[in-house]
C-alpha cells in the first residue's frame, strides 16, 4: 500500500480534484441546492458599510465601484461583483464603475447586464449608474483622482463628456464619493486604493479580493477597509446575506403597496423572512386581514420565487470547494502517513 | 511521483487512452440527443435613425438642435411622413439572448404555421444563431481543454493554447496602450484637432486658443517617451536612461509618502490597541463574558504576534535565550500566517476550476442550467427524464 502510494502518478491527483469539483457543480446545477452560509462578521460589516453609504451625509448614495480584475479571476470574484451591485441597485445608491484593469471595462459591462439590465430596468444610465470605464496609469489614476477627477475622465466609456451626464454635477474629487468599494485580483488593486485613497482622503472604503490577496489585506480591517471580502467563501456569505436582504425588502415593498405604513412594514418584513416558508399561511392570519388579496399572491410569489442563478453564482461554487478541501486533507493526511512511514522503514534499515 | 516530463508505461497510455476516449464519446452522444449543445442565438434589430432638421417643434414654437431620432419611434414616423428625404442613417445590432428565447420563437412559429396564421415576434427582432458567437463558444471550449490538457502531459494542444494567449495578449496591451494611453493623455491634448480628425471624432475641441496652450507641456512627456523608445538603437542607448531615472524617481517619491502613511504609521496605530476590550454581544451575561474573553484574547494575540515576529527579523542579537525563545513564537505566528494564504490560494484556484468546468457544463455542453438559459428540456435533467 505505501509502496503504491509512494509511486502514485500524480495524474490520478488530478483527475481525483477534476471529479471532486466537476459532480457537485453536476449535482447542484441539476438540483439547485446550494450549501447554506453563515455570514461573517467581515462580510456583515461590508453589507453594512454599502447600506449606510450616504446617511452621514443625509444624501442619496454615491458609490465609486472600481472593477480591477480581469476574466482570469473572474470565476472567484464575479459573484461579488454581482452581488455589490445587486445591493446598490436594491439600495438605490448611485453607481459610478471604473476601472484601472484593461479588460475591467468587460467585467463591469458583465456586472451590468446581469444585474441592471436584467432586474433593475427602470434605472437610467446617467441619472442612476455611470460607467468611467478604464484608465491606465495604476496608482497615479487615483492620487490624480483625489486632486482632480475631470484631470482623468473626460467622458465616459460611451464618449459622453461628464459635465452632460446628470449624475456627475458636483462630483469633483474623490472627497465627492460616500464610498469606495474594490474589487481587486492583484496590482493596482485594494492596496492602491487603501494607500492613496482611503489613507490620504479618509474615504470609507470596502473591498472584496481573491484569495492570494486576502491574507495581506487583513491588517487594514476595520481601520483603514470598513469591510472585506476574501475569495469565493467572503463573495458567498456576502451573497447570502444581499438575496435575503434583497428578498426582505421586497416583502416590505409589497406591503407598503398594500397599503401598510413603512415602520410596519419593515417589522412584517422581517418576521416573514425569518419563516418564508409560512408565509402562505400567514396571510391568512388576522395580522393580514387588512390585505387585499393581490398584496397576499404578491408575498407569496415573492417567498416562494426561486433566487436568480447569477445572484447564487458564489453560493454553486462552495460545494465543489467543500469536497475539494476534503480530498486535500485526505491527501494531507496520506502524504504524511508515506512520509513517517518510510522514515520508519529507512530507520529500521 | 511521475513527472509530467517522464515517459509513461503501456497501461498508462492505455488507461489515459481510454479516459479521453470516453470524454470524447460522452460529447459526441450529448451533441446528438435533444437540439443540441453549445450555441449562442442573437436577437436582431435594426438601429435606424432619422435627423430632424432645426426648429422642428412647432408646439413650442422653439427652434431646436437638429437631432437624431429613432425611425420608429412616434416623432421620427411623422417626420418621416413629412419629408420623405430626410437625412436617414442605419445599421443592425446583435444583442446576446438566452437560447430559451430561441425555442419560444421557434415554438410560437410552429404553431403560427399550424394554425395558417402569422405571429409577431415578441422581441424587437427575430432571434437567430449567431455563428461568430457559436465558433468563439467552441474556441473557448477548445482552448479551456488544451489547457487542462497540460495536466496530463506537455503536448501540441497545450503548446498552441499558450502561445495563442501570450501573442493575443501582447497585441491585446498595444492595442489598449495606444487608445487609452497615447491618444487620450498625448495626442488629445497635444493636437486637439489632429485626434479629432482621425482618432476620436467625437471629441470637443477647446474653444479658444488660451484653452489650448497650457497643453503644450506635455511636449515634455512625448520627448521623454522617443528617449525611452532610443534604446531600441544600440548607439543612443543611453538617451532611456533619462526617462527611467524619471520614471524611478517619480515612482520612488509617490511610494514612499503612501507607504509611510498608509502602511507604516496606519498599522502602527492599528497595533496599539488595549489588552482588554469590551465584548460587542451583551444578549446575555454569559455571552457578555464570553465575548470580553474573545475579543480581549484577540488583542493579546495581536500585539504578542507583531512583537514576536519584529523579534525575529532582529538579527544584531543572536537568538538565544529568551530572544530565542521570543523568535520561535514569533516563526509560529508566520507559519500560520503563511499556512492561511496557503489555504486561501487553494481555495481561490479551486475557484477559478470550478468556473472553467461550470463553463463547459452550462454553456458548452448544456448539461447543467444554473441561470435558467434554456427551458428544462434541454438540461441534462430533461435528458434523463
């Protein structure tokens, strides 16, 4: 067995992890069951930074979202991408994409369709989310962009001048942005924008990175990154929590169609979610008599709808993440038996 | 362990053999049961426009900018009724839809065709196969397989999927650095009107000359940018080396205040932190406790891991003693360290398979169906029902 083991060709390795990987993506894309997530306090604390952009200044949101990365890990951080502007489309902040990536112009061109042209079609480009497109010059982009915001967009991806597009009045600066939020696969990327941003301008930032990046980032949360994201596992808890949230709020805006005032509504909101599966039920309870019967086949629509497969995109890819770690372990595990056993064997040799 | 490089015995060519043979098989099959796999179904409408001439709006009475309209919008039917000569430009877009649109249109036409009547296209255009899309969807495809291919040894596939990427992306840079570096940041502000002329059409040009003239510094940049281009000619060499003492110098300078303040000073203030902290849950006051000892442990860790770890880079002290011992807590805290970007690295490759092989799944072979793309049927779950 350990002679075998020792003299394993390291093609059954992969074609082990391939067979890891590939039958959960089979069996979750065939039953669409997803592993459920816990979020972390790092994910809750970028959901909440996105959510109170604005407040401290009594204002409508205004997000800078720069998409640094390119196709090349886009499959560990598309779903955060997704997900960041799934939450500021439901929020209603206004969205202003950049780039310092070449290929970052395709990413966010993804993001949009997926998202806003998909599910947030009454938004308007100009007036709600802008796209800057990309600018070379890696961190000198940004230390311009803290001086000067018009020194390096002149117009946006389109050719439209900035002084015509509605939502660009009296932005500036980088001081003029509520929040920065990245998504960074490498150089220019968080650190850059933690350094010449974040640092120097004192503007809240969030970023969401791949797992290279992760472990480096760290040290600069809570001070320097309100909230972070590391990997696919950060994109799928942050995931998570933005569909229930995104799921509470339309029970709230259901209600308050219905006819219920908005404290209200957001504490019925609530209590559903907790229990979507008996909301049917509940709408046949006294506390939903004053609902008129297409409020009622609302809320159950929106409980019983299934979740779009591009805001789960995160949540699909921790299956094959679980049975590839275990076969990793397991290997670990074998790759330590061999060795203390042919230790033992040279020992007695 | 074999080397990818060594030569493989009989039955491993024969076990390999056989495993891409039934790769192979299982394609061809899936490419032959239900409408098929990997095609990509475009929707077509026709982008024609009509130019309003000035003072058009007589409601108002305003003279407005001559503009362009869509030609089937109500606005541009009427103009056009009215003068039938107008100014008229045109062309097709092709927007990606989901190929389960496809099968509706096709479906509805079936039964329009049953029924002896005609059906209009729910869409703004009939939805057809888009065959550039479907031979880049294949190409994908392809090259995602001879890339994986490396995995079982180096061969051809391999050989021609690297090279394509190193050469696509090298021109891919050209291309992005001369229209979004050198045209906008040179040539734009240069010659406003040369860049207009042929590069960018649409741009402004500066209203006045005194707009104009403060431009003329970045003279400075293009000559250090021919310098840097001199070292291309053996004999003027030395003329990049201006430039690149430029480039270091400026780059050196911008570092160093971000990195002293970002990095240095920032973390630390992020490293003198109190030993005992409060707990954030006070649901209960077990929970309270609990959380104190957590949060408060944490810091202890924090600031014995930064003095631990500074120790051990200390090396004007021989490390003995408690020095010694101080260091050796403090390699434990970077094998840690390093054993977390290990795991996190696992994990973000394994990410990226996961999206190579939920590519060739979903959208290659149509097997699985995540994001609702096509109707049941053509998933692998209508197959084996």
């Amino acid at each position: 067995m350990i002679k075998l083991l020792t003299n394993l060709d390291r093609r059954w390795i992969f074609l082990a992890m391939a067979l890891c990987v590939a039958v959960p993506i089979l069996v979750i894309g065939l039953t669409g069951k997803t592993i459920p997530e816990t979020p972390t306090p790092l994910a809750e604390a970028f959901f909440n930074e996105i959510d109170t952009a604005g407040e401290s200044k009594g204002r409508r949101g205004h997000v800078l979202l720069a998409f640094d990365y390119d196709p090349a890990s886009a499959g560990e951080l598309s779903p955060m991408a997704i997900s960041l502007v799934h939450q500021c489309a439901q929020r209603g902040l206004r969205m202003y994409f950049m780039s310092l990536w070449p290929v970052g112009p395709q990413m966010i061109d993804e993001s949009i369709s997926k998202v806003i042209d998909r599910h947030y079609p009454e938004l308007v480009y100009g007036e709600d989310y802008v796209n800057l497109g990309f600018k070379a010059g890696n961190e000198q982009v940004i230390k311009v962009m803290g001086i000067d915001l018009t020194t390096e967009f002149r117009t946006d991806t389109k050719g439209t001048p900035l002084q015509q597009i509605p939502m660009m009045k009296g932005m500036t600066s980088l001081e003029d942005f509520d929040l920065i939020a990245e998504i960074s696969a490498g150089y220019p990327g968080t650190k850059e924008w933690v350094l010449y941003s974040a640092t120097q301008y004192n503007i809240p930032m969030v970023s969401g990175m791949t797992g290279v990046q992760a472990p480096l980032m760290y040290p600069y949360y809570p001070g320097q990154l309100k909230g972070l994201l590391g990997a696919i596992k950060g994109a799928a808890e942050y995931e998570s929590i933005v569909n229930v949230w995104v799921r509470e709020q339309k029970f709230a805006e259901a209600l308050v169609a219905g006819g219920m005032d908005e404290a209200k509504a957001q504490e019925v909101a609530a209590k559903l979610m907790d229990k979507p599966a008996q909301v049917s039920t509940w709408t046949e309870s006294a506390e939903a008599a004053d609902l008129d019967p297409k409020t009622k086949a609302e809320l159950i629509t929106i409980a019983t709808a299934p979740i779009p497969g591009e805001f789960l995109e995160g949540q699909r890819r921790m299956g094959p993440q679980l049975f590839a770690h275990l076969l990793m372990v397991l290997l670990i595990i074998l790759g330590n038996v061999v060795f203390f056993a042919q230790r033992r064997q040279g020992g007695r040799s | 362990m074999n080397a990818t490089s060594e030569p493989m015995t009989g039955s491993q060519r024969a076990i390999w053999a056989v495993v891409v043979l039934v790769i192979v098989a299982l394609v061809i099959v899936r490419s032959m049961i239900g409408t098929g796999m990997g095609r990509v179904y475009v929707e077509q409408e026709d982008m024609a426009f009509v130019q309003l001439a000035a003072s058009v709006d007589d409601a108002s009475e305003s003279v407005s900018e001559p503009k362009w309209v869509r030609t089937n919008s109500e606005q541009g039917k009427t103009y056009l009724d009215r003068n039938p000569d107008a100014n008229v430009i045109g062309w097709m877009e092709y927007t990606q839809v989901d190929p389960k649109a496809y099968f509706v249109q096709e479906a509805a036409s079936a039964n329009a065709s049953t029924a002896s009547t005609t059906t209009a296209a729910a869409g703004p255009g009939p939805i057809m196969l888009s065959w550039p899309r479907t031979i880049g969807l294949w190409v994908a495809a392809f090259f995602t397989l001879a890339i994986f291919s490396f995995l079982y040894r180096d061969n051809p596939f391999y050989k021609f999927a690297e090279s394509v990427v190193v050469g696509v992306s090298a021109g891919y840079w050209m291309v992005i650095g001369f229209w979004d570096v050198i045209v906008p940041n040179l040539i734009q502000r240069l010659n406003p009107w040369f860049s207009q002329q042929f590069f960018t059409p649409g741009m402004e040009l500066p209203a006045t000359m005194a707009d104009y003239w403060p431009n003329l510094y970045y003279l400075i940049p293009l000559i250090l940018g021919l310098m840097l281009i001199m070292r291309l000619v053996p004999k003027c060499g030395w003329f990049s080396l201006w430039p690149l003492a430029f480039i270091v110098g400026t780059m050196a300078g911008l570092r160093m205040v971000g990195y002293i303040e970002g990095d240095f000073l920032s973390q630390i203030k992020a490293s003198i932190i109190p030993l005992y902290e409060e707990g954030s849950v006070t649901t209960t006051p077990f929970r309270t406790v609990w959380s104190t000892i957590w949060a408060s442990l944490a810091n202890i860790l924090i600031v014995i891991g930064v003095l631990a770890t500074l120790v051990y880079f200390f090396f004007s002290i021989e490390h003995k003693g408690v020095v010694g011992g101080t260091a050796r807590v403090g390699i434990w805290y970077l094998m840690i360290t390093f054993g977390a970007a290990f795991g996190f690295t696992v994990m973000g490759r394994i990410a990226l398979l996961a999206a190579r092989i939920e590519f060739l799944f979903d959208d290659w072979l149509w097997l699985i169906d995540p994001n609702e793309q096509r109707t049941i049927v053509e998933s692998a779950v209508g197959l084996l029902m």
